[in-house]
C-alpha cells in the first residue's frame, strides 16, 4: 500500500512497517517470563499499531479533502 503524495501527508508507505514492527513486538513479548517486561512490550506494540491505524485515518481524511466537489 502505496501513499500518493500529492495531497497527503505520505504515511501508508509506513503503514505495513509499523504493522510489521508491532506483530514482532507482541512475539517476544510471549517469550518474556517478567510481567511488567511483557507488559511494556505490548504497549509498545499496541503504540505502533494505533500509529499506523492514525496515519490511515488521517490519509483518508486529507483524501476527502483534497477530493474535487462535484458540481
């Protein structure tokens, strides 16, 4: 998933690398024996995903925005 940059911000081509880094973080976050170590790490991933899911949201928004009103 490709962002166009014209009117956008540029974020989905950051999108799947975000995904990608929160799905290894909640991986080694199962190996973690110590509870407060596994909790921080799945912060951290939910923090990356709810990154990724905002820079969708905003796309979409600047989208609408940038869209020709039809007449």
């Amino acid at each position: 998933m490709q962002a166009e940059k014209q009117g956008g911000v540029g974020f989905l081509d950051k999108v799947e690398d975000w995904r990608t880094r929160a799905r290894k973080i909640r991986l080694i976050a199962e190996t973690m024996l110590d509870a407060a170590s596994r909790q921080s790490l799945l912060q951290i991933a939910d923090d990356w995903e709810q990154m990724a899911n905002l820079a969708e949201e905003s796309e979409e928004e600047i989208a609408t925005e940038d869209a020709p009103i039809a007449e």
